[in-house]
C-alpha cells in the first residue's frame, strides 16, 4: 500500500504590506504624501531652477537652502564651494552619502562653474552627474549691473578677493537643519504638486534660453508630453 505524502502549503501574502500605511497614524508627520519618495529613485531637478537660485543666492549657506527647496526627493543636497583663483568658481552640489562633507565623485549630483571674463562680464555653465548627467546647460553670460546676489555680484568688484579659496562645504551638521527647513517650505507651498514632475527626473537642456544670464524657467518642461491626436477630427454625426 503506498502511502501518500502531504506537503503543507505555505501562502505567503502581502496583505500586511499592501495595507502598512494606510492608516491615520502618519498623517501627523507628513500632511502631503505626494512628497514622498522611495530611495534611489531619480527624482526630478529643475536645473533652471537651480541656475536662478545660484544668481539669486547671497551665499553658500542661502544656495544650499534654495537647492534643497527645489529638490523634490527626501535626501539632502550639500554643497561645495571653491575659488580655484580671482576668476574660477566650481560650485558642487552632492549626496553626502558618508556624512563626511567631502565630495566624493560618485556623490555629485550637480557642478557650477563660473569664470570672470573680461570688460565686467562673466560666464556660467552648470552639469549634471550620475542620474542628471544628461544636462549640460549651455554657457550662460552674466554682467556687472544685473540683479545678482552677492554670491556672484561681488565677483565683479575691481578689489574683489576670493573668499572660498579655502573651499567651503556644507557640514554634515547642517542637514537636520536643511531639512527642517525644507519641510517648512513643503508644508507652505502645497501646491508644487510634485506629480507634475518628469517621472523619470529628466529636464532637458534649455530650448529657447532668454537674453543675456537668464534662462526661460521650465524652458523643456513641455518636451515628451503626451497630447491627443489633433489629426483626427471627429466625423459629425448627420441627423
């Protein structure tokens, strides 16, 4: 007589994850959801965004701020400031991944350089790394007697000294703080509705850049958006 063997079956199921979360008891912490992100997934960067901020800002401290308000993931932006001499500014934005504020190459996300070229005027170009390594901006001109902030302006001094030649960068400290502060800035401004990001974190280079320093902000938004077919018209419908 053979016997017959009965395995148990294990069913595994996915309940308990598909439901985690779905309660009240987060909504103290994050009010707009739509925020969150998962880790190492490329989050979108608007680099125009990030050009502006970087004439706008009033110093390390004021761009690694405005940085991380426009960064849409849950990671912190440091940053790197450097005056390799009177002229040159390498400004790098990066994860810092060791909590060692240092910049190790595969933590960049972003660079800034910015070169004093004659007659008051100067040159600015900003590229991505690793997941935003598809831009490169093209070389954008800045001159003396545009609303800059004192980040750049003060580079146009005929008695301008480097400030950074010693180069700053943002303490590991700090990140609470920047943070703190984006969560504010979030909590604020609902409506930067993070679903209207690309979702793939891909901007394009700039089309159609303004005169002189500036670039037309979310210039390349539109690339790759899906619209209907206008080549088909609907027939009417003959009574």
């Amino acid at each position: 007589m053979r016997t017959k063997t009965i395995l148990p079956v294990v069913v595994l199921t996915t309940f308990g994850l598909v439901t985690a979360g779905c309660g009240n008891e987060g909504a103290g912490q994050r009010s707009n959801e739509r925020w969150a992100t998962t880790e190492n997934t490329n989050v979108d960067l608007d680099f125009d965004k990030i050009n502006e901020a970087y004439k706008a800002a009033e110093g390390p401290e004021d761009f690694e701020r405005r940085v991380n308000e426009i960064y849409k993931g849950s990671e912190v932006i440091s940053v790197a400031v450097h005056d390799l001499d009177a002229k040159t500014q390498i400004v790098t934005g990066f994860f810092d991944k060791n909590s060692d504020g240092a910049v190790q190459d595969p933590e960049k996300v972003f660079t800034i350089r910015r070169d004093i070229t004659p007659e008051g005027t100067a040159q600015v170009q900003t590229s991505g790394f690793g997941a935003y390594g598809y831009y490169h901006s093209p070389l954008m001109s800045l001159a003396s007697g545009m609303i800059l902030g004192s980040m750049l302006s003060s580079a146009f001094r005929p008695n301008y000294v480097p400030v950074y030649t010693q180069p700053y960068s943002t303490p590991p400290s700090r990140a609470a703080d920047l943070r703190a502060q984006r969560e504010a800035y979030r909590a604020a401004n609902p409506s930067a509705d993070r679903s209207k990001a690309s979702q793939t974190g891909r901007r394009y280079n700039n089309v159609g850049s303004n005169s002189v320093g500036g670039t037309r902000s979310g210039a390349g938004s539109r690339f790759g958006v899906h619209r209907k077919d206008r080549s088909r018209r609907p027939e009417r419908l003959v009574a």
